[in-house]
C-alpha cells in the first residue's frame, strides 16, 4: 500500500508461461446470441459450467452487436463488484463503454492466481461481445488498481489502464515494446499522491503514455467527472492511433471544457493546478492540434509570480514529507526488531504532530498532513499484512503493531478487540483491561460482540471487566463483587 508494487522475475516467467495456454481472441458473438439487459448491470454470470467463477457486465443503453466495443475490466478484490461498476457506469454510458468485473478476485489470492481468474472472464467476455481489439482496457482503486496495472504486462492485449489512488508498478516491469497508456488519478490528501508523481516521472522518463488527473481529496473515489475524463483521453488516443475515426466535433468540445478548466482555476489563482492542468492537455491534444498556443500559455503561467510561490511551496511541502516518511519507515523497522514498546509514547506524540497540520494555514501543509497520517496507517498495516504471512507468526510483534494501529486510527475498533483476545488468552489481564478502557473511550458501543471475543472467558468474570464495562456502557452483564 506505501509503495511500489514489485513482481519478481520468476512470477513474471510464470505469469507468462500460464497465459500462453489460454491466450485471448476477440471475436464475439453475434447480437443475437446474447440475452443481455442494456443500460443495467447484469451480475453472476458463469464463466462455464465446470469453474465456479462468475463475473457482472454493463451494456450503454447505445449497445448494437453490429460494432466494436471499446471495454474496461474493472478490478475490485474487496468482493463490492456492483457496486464499483455502478461508479463507472455514468462515465460508461456517456462515452460508450462496456464494462465487466470478475466477482472471484480478491485480496487473499495471489498476483498470479488473481491474473489467471481475470484471464478467464476476459475470454468468457470475449467470446460473447463484439469488442474492438485495439480498446480494451483495465481499471481499479487502491489494491483493484495495483491488479489492473500489472494485467497488460501479462495480458498484451490491454491497451490502456485507469489506476485510482495508486501509482504505477515497479517500471522494471514495463517496457516500450508493450506499451499501454497509463492514466493515474488521485486526491492532493491521498497517502499514494507522492508516489503517483513519482511514477508520473518516471513514466515520462521512459516516454511511457501516461497522464495523471488531480482532485481535492484522499483515499477515495473520485467525482464521476474523474472518470469520464479518463474514458475521453482513450477515445481521443484511439482516434490519434487511427483505431477509430476522428470525431473533431468531440475533439474540439473536449477541448473547449478542459479550457474552461484552467481558466477556472487561474481566476480561482489556482495557478499550480491550472499549469498542471495544462501541461495534460497539451500532452492529450498534441495529435490533434496545434498547441503551440497551448505551450506559449504554458509558458506565461510558469512566470507568474503567483505560480513560482505556489510551485515553491509545494516543492519544500514535498520535500520535507519525503524526509518524514524516511523517518517513520527507518523507526517502525527498529521498533518492530526491538519490540519497543517504550516508542508507542513517540509515535502517540507524532499523530498529534500530524493532527496539528490541519490548523496550518496554508493548504498544502494540511494536505501534507492528512498525506502522512494515510502514510503512516498504510505503513503500518503492511508489517502487519508482512507478519502474519510468515510461516512462524511473531506473535509479538503482530501485538506490537495493532497497539500502534490504536494509536494511528483510533476509531478502527478491530485491533482493540484483537489485543484484548490475544492478552487474555496469554493472562496478560492488566494489557487486555488497558486496551479495553482505550476502547470504550473511543466510543465503542458493541456489548453483544464484546463478550463474544475469542479467549477472554475468565477476563469477563473479573470485577475489573465489568467496572469498566459498566461505567462506560452501563448495565454489565456479571455482577461487580467488592472485595
């Protein structure tokens, strides 16, 4: 999650070797074969009748079985798969896409396993829709993207990818040869937005296709907008390859809403978001005009004082979360080796460091704030993920790391309730009955699930417990027996 997603050589030569045995062909069925809803989302249909693995489809309400389709396969691998299509489907209808997410996918499989399953709705897809051969795209957010990018590596056929809230793969992966056009989108507070500038560079540096839209906000999903966007740069970089026919009515109306934009934020003195703004059209449009008016305006706005003050404070903003982030990285590591306890006091007085950046004044400092706090959580729950895939579990350390996570996402109950199980299952009494006042402080109102927690039958009976538990919620269900 706080990082690039690295794939090894030796997952790459597997990854290969199984996709050769099922390589996909676009040649679909005629319109008459299929008994598909237009305009709806159509969910759970079988892939065939001997793998238990379904997908959902939306059709536009424009769908016809006498064209090509352009197609995004959008990846969700948290098990919400109508409800991300229903995201994509205004975006979807307004610019004629067709969309299709496995239901099978998901976080507990492997990079491969995931691959494979995608492999196989996309030849299901395939086999049943008129789907143009040269539109065929990936999509996701946060986990869902990191899946979405790396399928064209393996997958040549995927001409293009939308990666919501998470920067592009490791670019040792990607190669010019097999090329695909790269569309990052992100929140100015998402914990992913260095990253995602990071990969941004080292894209251009490749002369890898990419673009990267900018919202206000963090680790979620964007304005349909957003989305939109993203499907009309494809369609306009299908029409610069030749893979459809020029529209320069919609060419030239894209066009005139994304300048509208950029004069909308230089009256707003955006001038930083105005520039970058630019900078993307520019790119977009360099196939279908002439921008050197665009590059001559680009020009002008670099030179606005406004724009140097605005460049310089995001500069230092960046710069200094780059130094923090190396910080927190380099004492998580000698604090999980250590099991020191004693720093929970530290990184308790860090988050409120980080709390203090919303009463900043200025802007990007509060971003950079809210950035860290999302760094820090990510980062976090990565050693945890990292732990407890060991073949021997450190128990310890796993302990250590959900204290911290109360510490860094307060109102995330679950990894109280976790330590007080693991406490009172050690008879470790004075950590569970600690961890249980810190979470009924923070607003725990679950009775029934609280005496239902795993190993803590003899904590419940205590006196202790039930003070506690009666004094913030009332009505204990054992009786309290002074001693």
């Amino acid at each position: 999650m706080a990082g690039f997603l690295i794939v090894s050589h030796h997952m790459k030569q597997l990854l290969f070797s199984l996709m050769l045995l099922g390589c996909i062909s676009f040649n679909g069925m005629h319109a008459q074969d299929l008994k598909l809803k237009k305009g709806i989302i159509t969910d759970s249909l079988s892939i065939n009748d001997s793998i238990p693995e379904s997908f959902a489809l939306y059709l536009p309400s424009s769908f016809n079985g006498s064209s090509k389709w352009p197609i995004i396969f959008v990846f969700d691998l948290e098990g919400n798969t109508k409800r991300v299509l229903r995201l994509f489907k205004v975006a979807a209808e307004k610019n004629n896409y067709l969309l299709a997410a496995s239901n099978n996918v998901s976080d507990s499989l492997s990079i491969a396993q995931n691959i494979l399953i995608a492999s196989r709705m996309i030849n299901k897809v395939a086999s049943m829709l008129p789907i143009n051969n040269d539109r065929v795209y990936t999509a996701g957010f946060s986990s869902g993207a990191k899946i979405a990018a790396l399928a064209p590596t393996f997958i040549k056929q995927i001409d293009g990818v939308i990666s919501l809230g998470s920067a592009v793969p490791n670019t040792e992966i990607l190669t010019t040869r097999n090329s695909f056009h790269f569309i990052g989108i992100v929140g100015k507070e998402d914990f992913n937005y260095t990253n995602m500038l990071e990969g941004k560079q080292a894209l251009n540096k490749i002369k890898f296709p990419n673009n990267l839209l900018v919202f206000d906000g963090g680790h979620q999903w964007p304005d349909q907008l957003y989305l939109e966007k993203a499907m009309e740069i494809f369609s306009l970089s299908a029409m610069a390859k030749g893979n459809i026919g020029k529209d320069e009515n919609f060419i030239n109306t894209s066009l005139k809403q994304n300048l509208q934009k950029v004069n909308s934020l230089i009256s707003e003195k955006q001038m930083l978001n105005a520039y970058e703004r630019l900078v993307e059209i520019i790119k977009i449009y360099r196939s279908h005009i002439n921008v050197d008016s665009l590059v001559n305006r680009r020009k002008e706005l670099k030179k606005d004082k406004t724009y140097r003050a605005q460049r310089r404070a995001e500069n230092l903003v960046l710069f200094n979360e780059s130094f923090i982030r190396d910080d927190y990285n380099f004492n998580l590591t000698e604090d999980i080796t250590t099991l020191n306890y004693n720093n929970l006091g530290w990184w308790n007085y860090q988050m409120g460091e980080l709390r203090e950046y919303q009463n900043k004044a200025k802007l990007v400092e509060k971003q950079m704030g809210k950035r860290l706090i999302g760094y820090l959580n990510a980062l976090v729950e990565d050693n945890i993920d990292i732990e407890l895939t060991e073949s021997i579990i450190d128990e310890e350390a796993v302990l250590f790391l959900w204290m911290l996570k109360t510490i860094t996402d307060p109102q995330n109950y679950q990894y109280y309730l976790n330590i007080i199980s693991v406490s009172a299952k050690n008879e470790d009494f004075g950590t569970a009955l600690f961890y249980l006042e810190e979470l009924l402080k923070n607003g725990y109102k679950n009775k029934t699930e609280l005496y239902a927690v795993e190993h803590t039958a003899l904590l419940r009976i205590t006196p202790e417990f039930n003070k506690i538990v009666d004094e913030y919620l009332k009505d204990a269900r054992y009786e309290i027996i002074e001693e």
